[in-house]
C-alpha cells in the first residue's frame, strides 16, 4: 500500500471517529471540545485527532 494510499486510510477511520471532515467543521468542533464539561484526557485525545485531520487536510491538486 502507497503511503498516501495509508494516510486516506487513516484519515477515513479518523473521520468517523471524530465525526467531522470540513476544515470549518473541524475547528467548530474543536470550540465545543474545548468548552464540553469532560475529563481533560479525553479533550485532548480528541482535539489532537482534529489537529491531525488538519494537518493531513488534502489540498486541492490532491483531491480527485
């Protein structure tokens, strides 16, 4: 498997986990995380997946 072939890969189970793909609605949700009455580990664990989905954003030229 290609590497960009694992980061989609990764990306997709990230997704359905976090439940959000847009760049708006990834930082939207980032707010509520940061505001959500929870333990802070679990913020955490979240938000860094949102920072990854971010980071790992395709660009246009990338997308199909």
């Amino acid at each position: 498997m290609r590497q960009d072939e694992k980061v989609a890969l990764l990306r997709a189970a990230l997704i359905g986990l976090i439940g959000a793909e847009t760049e708006q609605e990834l930082k939207q949700l980032e707010v509520q995380m940061r505001l959500m009455p929870a333990p802070e580990a679990d913020k955490a664990a979240a938000i860094n997946g949102i920072h990854a989905l971010l980071a790992t954003m395709p660009t246009q030229e990338e997308k199909p």
